[in-house]
C-alpha cells in the first residue's frame, strides 16, 4: 500500500480513537488500542497488539481529571506502532517515538483549545440567547471536531507521511547498545505508571493488598485475572466481616473516634 | 494547627479530598464559607467526599474566624477551605497570623477575570486582596494537586 | 428535595422514558467539546437539549435554561448521566409547577460535581481502568489480540450501566440517594472494596510487567549465579518491586513525568553499555 495511503488511514485511526469522547469516553484512545489498530493498517496486527500493551504500561498514567490534560498519547501511540512496525523494530522504537510525538502534538491540542474552541463555546452562549438549540447542538458536535479531532488526524497522517522516510535512515544510524538500552528502559517504564496508581490509591495500612497481589504472582504464579478474582472474593469477604462485626460499617450513624481524641462526625468544633 | 487553606470555587471534591488530606496527613477539614451550613442538600454532598477518618466542620465564617481565635482548632490537624479570595482574606484579617499558607486552587472565569494560571483566574479586586496577604505575611501559592509544581503568586505578573 | 415518582415503569409528568433516552445517547458526548473554560458545558446543555425543548414552549423559558446549562460543568464521564437526571427531574418540576427556585438547579449540579467526581475517578480511572487494563495487556503482551478486546469490553459494560442507571437514579430518586448511600455506609465500603481490588491488580502487574533481567554472573565455576538468580533466591522479583519503590519514592518526591522518563531510558542505555542490565 502507497505511503499516501497508510498516511490517510493511520489519521482515520487516530480520529476514531479521539472519537472516544464521542462514544461514551469508551477509552478508544489508549494506546492497547490504537497500537491494535495502527497493527491492523500497517499490515501486523499481533505486533500492533504487543506494541500496544508496553504503550499502555508506559502511558498507564497518563490520563486527565480535573483540568489536567496530559500528552497526546493516540498520536504517540499510532504513530509510534506504525513507525515501529514499518521499520521492522518493536516496542523499544515505539516507546522511543510516542513520548516525544506526544508531547509534541500535546502543542497542538493546546492551540485548538486555545484559538479553536472558545470560538465554538461563545457562539453556543448567543445560540442560547436566541433560543436556538439545534445551533448549540452543532456547536457542541462541530466543536470538538475542529478544535481537537481534525488537528490531531493531521498530525498523525503528515506525520506518518513525512516522517517514514526520515525514521528509517534515523534507526540506521543509532548504535546497537542504545536500541539496547531502550529496550531495557521498555521493561523498566511500567514501574513509573504503577508508582503513580500506587500513589493514587494507597492510604494508611493498605499498601498489604499491594503486597499480597504481588506475592500472589510470584509465589503461586496466578495470572492478573486471577488475582482479579482474588480480589474481589477479598474484598467481599473483608467488606462482609466489617459489617457483620461493626453493624452499619462506618455510616454516619456510628461514632468512630479519630486519634486525636475527638467525634469524627459531630460536624462541631 | 491550621495546615492549610485552599480557595477552591468547588469546595470539596475529589482533588482536594483525597490528593490533598492524604498528602498533608489532616483530619479535619474546615469548609468556611456563609451560604452552605444553611443549604442542607450542599451539606450532603460534601459529606459524600468526606475521607474516612478525617472530621468534616462546615460553618459561617464569623464563627470559623471565632473558632479559630478561641484556639479550638488548635487539636486538629486542619485543613481550610474557602470559596473565594475574598472569604480567604476575611478568614486571614479576623484571625491574625493563624494562616499561614494559602493555595489558589481553582476560582471560575468570567468577564472581570484575568487568568493568571490554568484554573485560577482573579478579579482585580482579588489581586488586591492577594497583594495585601502577602504583606501580611502569608505565603500564597497556585497548586491544583500536590505533586504539581507550587508557583508563588508573588511571583507571577498581573497579565 | 425528594424527586420520589409514584411507579418505576411510567414516568410521571410531562416526559417519557423516550425523552431520557435521548438524553442518555447525547451524554455520550460529554468530553467531545471539553474545554479550559466551562469544561463540560456544551456536552451537558447538548444532553439536556430535547428535554428543555419538550418541557418549555417560550422563548424566554427556553433562552434561561440553555443559559443555565451551558455553565461551567466537569464530572467523571461516566457519572455524568447522574446530575443530568437530577436536572431533568428539577427542570420538569419547574416547568409544571413554575414555583421552583431555579438557581437550585445550578446549586445542585455545582455540589454535586465535586463528591461524585472524588468517588467516580478513583471508581472508574483507578480501579476499573485497572482491572481492564491489567487483563487486557496481560494477554497483549503476547500478541493476543483478545488482550485489547477485553480491555474495552471490561471497561465499558460497567461504565456504560453505570450511564444508565445513574440517568434514572437521578431522575427518580435525586440527589437524596447519594447521601443514602453514603448514611448506609455504603460508599465507604464500595471504595474501600474497590482499593483493595484495585492494589492487588497493581501488586501483580509490578511482579509480571516490570522486567528488570541482570545477566553479570557472580562466583565461578559450577558454583557461579547470574544476579538476576541471587536477587530471585531472596525473593522472587525482588528488583522489579525495589525499582519500583524507588520510582514511587521519586514520584512521592514531586519529579516531574518527563524527568522519571529520561532517567530510566538513562539507566536502560547505560546498562547496556555496561552490560549490568540485559535485555
């Protein structure tokens, strides 16, 4: 298939999986698959895959709440499969071109946030005021295609069409103990998005279950979802013995006592 | 001790529940503010994003100002918040040098505001207050989560 | 402010369950136009829209309550149906009674916005993601294609039902559910529930996803280890879970993504170099 081509699909990609947030926000955009799909375009849909899952273990953290928008990780995740792919390399590569391509089109996103959507949002506001809903309804629908959608399927597929050429004769020139190193760094990367969910979920005495997981694993040699499932007979057998000892588990009826000496719930000072 | 005070248009919520109780270790969290002890259902709602083991106090200002003076929040490990830069300074002028850190976590953007950073956005009667804080000595920062860098408002340029 | 309706299959009032499932599609949409400055506000008027439009025949009713949801908005997507039957249910009660106070409607979707959101992110970003996204790439790891099937399905059959249900558990049952939820203790225990699922799945992952192989042999002879071996007759994966630690040490710490990132691509070239760390 002629680079043009893939150039195009490669952006249908990218657009479908920024369509997420047209769809429920049903995580089309992490890189498990887009990695799956850029496979599929480029002709390799089980490196695509494997591509896709160190993509996502590298980029488990990335994600927003709140105001927080981090690195455009679709364009990291197709581009980077599909330059892996095409230069006959495997995840190291990836992982090598998704970070910066990501941080780069993360400019891009800002700037369609920045010039693009205000325009969109503010003609939504004189829709309302001419009780006009089918306009708002275009506002919100064009909005997010023009300000996000469109700028990041141009960036992926000029990307891919520019890039391709110059990808190639990069890796040549790279030393083996680099492509090396990066391959180690591969196996290394997990580790940052687990210490930032391990951050986000661990409070006072649970970091055991962190433990027992791991020691389930390595042990007893119990696959993720079977520690899945050990979790939530734990979780269920825990949550039962608590309210079977404790009544209404911690309601707002009870009156547990903080350290410190005072009524957690008596809302006084 | 009063560890610290956050201005934050929504109060209570996930951000400011869990990443901020947890990082600075309170247990209690003092909502100052006029309009939500009358408001039953919004007394609800932040009872909803209370932690477990942290205490939750919502009252008026006037009192929490009086509270705070009384010393009876001396026992808690206590973490304010406040709705506005305007209630944060009411908060400051009637207790002295009680607080001692505030953080501008996020305030809304209308047609007065100017946006200094990400979520904050200030009115120029809230610039003022802000100048006036930092002459009295209290360290204002703009920090959404904890593990994001702290930009001292005295260092930003009104834009 | 009970939204309690007389029977479960009709609804009572103006509005069918044909008009909240237009609502419920529209939400579907609710971060494709998020932006800086009012969030989710169009995707929550776009939802609200055929609602408004059956419940007001005036212009000026009509003109207020876009104005109204069009305000600034942000909740965990998939929870987002909750506030929007709250709304319905509010603006319905308004419409037929016109005695509501209608800043109300705002004061609620604004207080609700925050403890939703705290319980929702670490519900569905933390656990659930979790969970599909611990099976999933288990299984892509090793090129199966079923790995990123699974991802999408484990993830979004619980988040598109949680869509649904919150749709009409807000529109039935108000804001007055969450707070009994909340009383029943409830919500305690699903998310202390959820936190334990959720550690152990990350538990797991540090032992299977990180690779850490060090091949430079220690002794001689028969008697010769490589490392890797040494580190593994203490404790299996003994240096996957220091690492670890270590990272979460520097990211308690506050260094910045990009800077953990370059580090361990740092420490992959050097060990390569050196022949410390294999691949």
């Amino acid at each position: 298939m002629s680079e043009f081509i893939l150039a195009v699909l490669l952006a249908l990609v990218a657009m479908l999986a920024n369509g997420e947030y047209l769809l429920g926000s049903s995580m089309l955009s992490r890189p498990i698959v887009t990695g799956t799909l850029a496979g599929l375009v480029m002709g390799d849909v089980v490196t695509g895959v494997t591509i896709g899952a160190t993509l996502e273990l590298a980029f488990v953290g990335n994600f927003s709440i709140g105001a927080s928008i981090p690195p455009e990780m679709i364009s990291g995740g197709v581009l980077g499969t599909a330059f892996a792919i095409q230069s006959g390399t495997g995840p190291e590569v990836a992982l090598a071109l998704a970070l910066p391509i990501a941080s780069l089109v993360l400019v891009v996103k800002n700037l369609g946030f920045l010039f693009v959507l205000p325009p969109f949002v503010h003609k939504a506001d004189r829709y309302a005021l001419e009780a006009n809903s089918k306009g708002i309804s275009r506002m919100n629908l064009l909005g997010g295609f023009f300000a996000v959608n469109l700028p990041i399927g141009l960036m992926v597929g000029i990307g891919y069409y520019l890039g391709s050429p110059v990808i190639e004769k990069l890796l040549d020139v790279i030393p083996k103990f680099i492509m090396n190193g990066l391959t180690i760094a591969v196996g290394l990367l997990p580790a940052y998005g687990f210490a930032l969910l391990a951050n986000m979920m661990l409070k006072k005495g649970n970091w055991v279950y962190l433990l027992l997981g791991f020691a389930l694993v390595v042990y007893l040699k119990l696959s993720v979802t079977g520690i899945t499932i050990f979790g939530l007979v734990i979780a269920l057998i825990l949550v039962g013995y608590s309210s079977f000892n404790g009544g209404n588990g911690n309601g707002s009826k009870g009156k547990p006592v903080v350290e410190g000496g005072f009524n957690e719930y008596d809302e006084e000072f | 001790m009063i560890l610290n005070t956050r201005v934050d248009h929504r109060l209570l919520h996930g951000q400011v529940a869990f990443a901020w109780t947890n990082y600075l270790n309170v247990n209690c969290i003092l909502i100052a503010n006029d309009t939500v002890p009358n408001d039953e259902t919004r007394k609800n709602t932040m009872r909803l994003a209370k932690p477990q083991g942290v205490k939750l106090i919502m009252k008026p200002i006037n009192e929490c100002v009086n509270a705070i003076n009384q010393g009876l929040t001396d026992k808690y490990k206590m973490f304010i918040v406040v709705d506005s830069v305007r209630d944060a300074y009411r908060l400051v002028e009637g207790t002295g040098n009680a607080i001692k850190k505030l953080t501008l976590g996020g305030t809304k953007a209308t047609s007065e505001t100017k946006n200094i950073s990400k979520a904050v956005n200030l009115t120029d009667q809230e610039f003022t207050y802000l100048d006036e804080l930092i002459l009295k000595g209290v360290n204002v920062y703009i920090q959404q989560v904890p593990s994001d860098k702290k930009i001292k408002y005295s260092e930003l340029k009104r834009r | 402010m009970s939204m309690m309706k007389n029977s479960s299959d009709q609804m009572e009032g103006v509005l069918t369950k044909k008009d909240l499932m237009n609502v419920f599609w529209r939400s579907f949409t609710m971060e494709w136009a998020w932006n800086y400055e009012r969030q989710m506000n169009l995707g929550y008027c776009y939802s609200m829209i055929p609602v408004l439009d059956k419940l007001y025949d005036k212009k000026e009713d009509r003109v207020e309550a876009y104005k109204r949801h069009l305000e600034f908005y942000n909740v965990t997507p998939w929870l987002s149906s909750f506030p929007l039957g709250i709304s319905i249910a509010m603006e319905e009660k308004n419409a037929v009674s016109k005695n509501l106070d209608t800043s109300s409607i705002n004061n609620i979707k604004v207080a609700l916005m925050g403890p939703l959101s705290g319980i929702g992110d670490s519900l569905f970003w933390g656990t659930l993601r979790i969970i599909a996204m611990g099976i999933g790439t288990s299984l892509a790891l090793e090129g199966n294609i079923l790995g990123p099937l699974l991802f999408l399905l484990i993830f979004n059959i619980p988040a598109i039902l949680a869509r649904y249900f919150g749709l009409f558990a807000g529109y039935k049952l108000g804001a007055g559910f969450l707070d009994k939820i909340k009383e029943s203790g409830l919500m305690d225990k699903l998310t202390f529930g959820a936190s334990i699922i959720g550690l152990m799945v990350v538990g797991a992952m540090i032992a299977s996803m990180v690779s850490i192989t060090m091949p430079l042999k220690i002794g001689s002879g028969k008697d010769s280890m490589t490392l890797d071996d040494m580190f593994n007759n203490i404790i299996p994966g003994l240096l996957p879970l220091l690492f670890t630690g270590f990272i979460y040490y520097l990211v308690k710490k506050g260094v910045k993504a990009h800077w953990v990132l370059l580090l361990m691509v740092l420490i992959g070239i050097v060990g390569a170099y050196t022949g410390i760390l294999g691949v």
